[in-house]
C-alpha cells in the first residue's frame, strides 16, 4: 500500500506546471504621428457627382414593339398571341380578367382557387398532372395583379399542344379532391408569414384605407392564418365558379409559336366551354370610399428597428387623360436618379436606400404613392421633404432635358427587355389586365411624348397635392412618436396589422 501511495505521489508530481521561463518587459511604444491625408469628400457611390449635374441632352429613341395578335374563340373567350419566330421556348397562360361576379368572394380566395387548379382536372390526378409537365420539360407558376388571376407555364414549343389539353382541363374540369386542398393550404402557408412583413402590413393597411375595407382592391391579397385554416371545399368551389367563366378569360401565347397553327387548337379544346354564366363579363368594382379622413396612420410595432412609409392616394386609371402625365411626373421627381426626391432623400440625407415612388398601370384607378424602407425615427423626416418635393412640382417646371430623359424612360412600356418568351407573357397579361387591344403600346408611347411641362404642372395640382394624401407608417410608435405629432398633420389614427382602429391620438 506504501508502495502504492509513493508511485501515486511520483506520478502527481510529474504532472506539475513547469514555471515559465523568464521574459523581458516590452519596452514603451511612444506613438508615430502620421501624414496628413487630404480629405475625399463624402461619396455615396462612383456616379454620385454625375448624379448632382443636370443630364445631358437626352437623344429621341423609339421602342418597337413587337407583333401582337388579338382574337376571339366562338364562346368569347379572347386569345392573345405574341408570336416570336424562331425560340424553342413558349408560354401559355390562361387569365381571369377583372374581379368575382360574387361579391363575397375575395382576391385572395380567387387566388387560392387559381392555385388549386392543379390539384386534379378531369381524370387527371395532381401526380399525373405534374409528371406530365415534368416530362415536358414545363414550368408551371401561378400569380395575380391588381385584377386578375392567372396560371402559366414555359415550356419547349414542340410541348405545346399537350400543355393545351392539360391547360383546357385544369380550367374546366378541376376537381379539387378534399385531401389534395388540405395538403395545399399547408404548403402555401409561409405565403402568409410573408405577408406578415412590414412592407406587406404597410401597404394592407393602406389600400384598405385609400380604398375602404368593402372595396375589391382595398380588400387583401393574401388569406390570414386562421382565414387559411377555414377554407373548405364548397368555398373553393364557390371560388372558382366566381372567378373562371368564358366571358372574363383571356388566353395567352407567346414565344415559340404559329398562330395558323395554335388557334384551330384552342378553338378545339376551350371553344366549346359552356357555363351557366357565359355571358357574363368583367364586372367592375364600386368607386373608392376612403375609410377615414386622417392624413396620418400608424400601425404600431414596439421594438421595430426599422420604420415603412406607404404615403399616397388612389390616382387616375390607364384609360385617363392624366395617366400618361401622371406617370411621366411621378417619374422625374421620384423614382429617375437625377430627380429631386430621389437625390436628397438618397444621396444628401442617406435615408433610405429602397424608397421610390410607384404608379399602378390597371385600367381602374390604381395606387399613386411614395413606399420605402427608413430608419425607425426618421418617418417625419422623409414625409416632409416628399411634401417638399411635391409642392416644388407643383410650382416649378421640369427642366427640359429632365423632361426629355423622363418621357424617354417612361414610354419604353415598362419592359425595354422583352427578350424572352416569358417577357413577352408579362407584357401581355398586362394587356388583359387594362383591357387593351393589340395597338396600346405604340398608342402608349404617343401619349407619353405628348406631355408638356404645362401638363405636368396641371396634373401637379390635384394629383400631387400632399394635402390630400394619406401616408400609414408601421414602426415603433414611441420612437417616433414626438416628431410624427409636430408635423401637426391632425388625430393620428392608431391601427392594428389588420387595420382595425386601435386608438386615435391628438
């Protein structure tokens, strides 16, 4: 045992530290003074000093658009073609164009309807369908505008003609099998976590606002998480019934494909569509009628470290006479780089980085607004120097050669790359959507080169009147709560992620 315990001493020992070995201390660092380095200038980005010059004289170019067919199936259904000689590759797409003929069928509920077609059509299975397309080499996606819906595939034109009859059957003969609506409420669901956000809450509450929460467009996109949970397969039904009929759907070609050819085929597979409804067509909604009067809506988020501005009011339709100035003023002064609102917000001020202002394109009156991303205390801020932009355009006038520029960026149709089978199908679901002939993208282009500085400054005076916007910020109310309240615009309207009135403070 002694012997045992003296091993066990030795063996502890051994397993000692060794002291470290001895250093010499550092010897003291005086600090080196270093040269003077000349200072740069504070620089956003590379362009910034060509974005504080007036552009140069801006030369005329002229968009050519490409050939467009428009025709109509014997039961009404309108057929457009954007036939592009040559690709491999071809879109179809099928649309209904405008709102439900039953009121108490929302847009989101016709979006869910649009993407439970491919659950099962006809005799056709949702695996069937799908290995189909798959063999085919398609792509099938599913979307939706201000007013429509629409489902649409890319593929090899050589595909064609089988994508027809699966297209044909999934429009008339969906059979929205009870399991297959289960298992797609699940997988849609992050959809709803998406809309969560707050650039989607942001732009919710305002559409209900500018609208009122009855109106078709103020309505909203996207199903809340128990409106998700509830849906059943009457409603659905009820739905597609609402959504689908000949009279309001509108088919689309594009790329890859022979008119002569495709039109006895969807003659054959969608001409003989009958419904109890087969006249009726595009049903349009009722006028707006704004929910409140306030000028100022906060949805309250404590904690958000960031703040999003929808600041705006519903403007003038496609079919207008102020459209195209509208579009070309709200350009220049705040989506162009050269233009004020854009270079002080951005480039002088630094806050924001997003922030532009937008025009919806649909044949009723869409969204005239300002929209961006802006530090959590700086809302007050950027709504008063987009009151101070608006009311420069509407006392000054555009400098010619920024007017010139504009009108060139903005009469390209939005799409100046249509390259692709898949552009062209944009380009021509928004026809369906304004409810457009073949013709409205040369006729388009006339209009934009035939505003005028003077128009810009009349348009100027009721659509760009600030006072008659409404701006809903969703942030954290204490941290911008005191300087929101010195802009002195009024009751400030509290509002839930719904909407829904929370308090009003003064």
């Amino acid at each position: 045992m002694k012997r045992f315990l003296s091993l066990l001493i030795c063996l502890v020992s051994s397993c000692a530290v060794a002291p470290a070995p001895h250093r010499p201390a550092v010897a003291h660092l005086a600090p080196v003074a270093a040269p003077p380095v000349a200072s740069v200038g504070w620089r956003l980005t590379p362009d910034s000093p060509f974005r504080a010059t007036e552009p140069p004289a801006a030369e005329s170019a002229y968009f050519v658009p490409p050939r467009i067919e428009r025709h109509t199936l014997s039961n009404g259904v309108v057929v457009i073609l954007v036939p592009r000689p040559g690709p491999q590759v071809a879109t179809l797409a099928v649309a209904s164009v405008g709102i439900p003929d039953d009121k108490s069928v929302s847009r989101a509920m016709s979006r869910f309807a649009t993407d439970a077609l491919g659950l099962g059509a006809g005799s056709r299975t949702q695996s069937e369908i799908v290995m189909t397309e798959a063999s085919l080499l398609a792509r099938r996606s599913h979307g939706d505008y201000s007013n429509l819906v629409y489902l649409q595939t890319q593929h090899l034109s050589e595909s064609t003609d089988k994508l027809i009859e699966i297209d044909a059957d999934l429009v008339q003969r969906p059979t929205f099998p009870d399991k297959s609506i289960e298992w797609l409420k699940t997988r849609i669901a992050p959809r709803v976590q998406e809309h969560q956000s707050q650039e989607a809450t942001a732009f919710g509450v305002f559409r209900a606002v500018v609208y009122g929460p009855d109106h078709f467009l103020g309505r909203p996109t996207a199903l809340r998480a128990e409106e998700l949970r509830a849906i059943t397969r009457n409603a659905v039904v009820k739905a597609y019934k609402a959504t689908f009929v000949p009279g309001k759907v509108v088919l689309i070609a594009t790329g890859g494909v022979d008119p002569a050819k495709l039109l006895p085929k969807l003659e054959s597979a969608f001409g003989s569509w009958k419904t109890t409804r087969d006249k009726k067509m595009i049903v349009r909604p009722e006028p707006a009628q704004p929910a409140t009067s306030a000028r100022l809506i906060v949805v309250d988020q404590p904690g958000a470290s960031q703040a999003e501005i929808v600041y705006g009011r519903v403007g003038p339709g496609w079919s207008s006479a102020d459209y195209a100035p509208v579009d070309v003023a709200h350009r220049y002064v705040g989506v162009l780089s050269f233009g004020p609102l854009m270079r002080r917000l951005r480039e002088e001020l630094h806050l924001t980085f997003n922030g532009k202002m937008s025009i919806w394109a649909t044949k009723e009156p869409g969204l005239l607004d300002w929209h961006g991303r802006v530090p959590r205390d700086a809302p007050a801020r950027v709504l008063t120097e987009i009151d101070k932009a608006l009311g420069e355009l509407r006392s000054q006038d555009v400098p010619a050669q920024e007017l010139a520029l504009t009108r060139q960026r903005t009469r390209f149709w939005d799409d100046t790359d249509l390259e692709t089978a898949a552009d062209l199908s944009n380009m021509a679901l928004k026809l369906a959507g304004l409810e457009c002939d073949e013709s409205e993208p040369a006729r388009f282009q006339d209009r934009v080169d035939a505003v005028t500085a003077a128009d810009i400054r009349r348009v100027a005076q009721t659509w760009f009147d600030s006072s008659r916007w409404q701006a809903v910020v969703v942030g954290d109310w204490n941290a911008m709560r005191e300087s929101l309240v010195k802009l002195g615009w009024g009751p400030i309207e509290i509002r839930d992620d719904h909407g829904k009135l929370v308090r009003i403070e003064k």
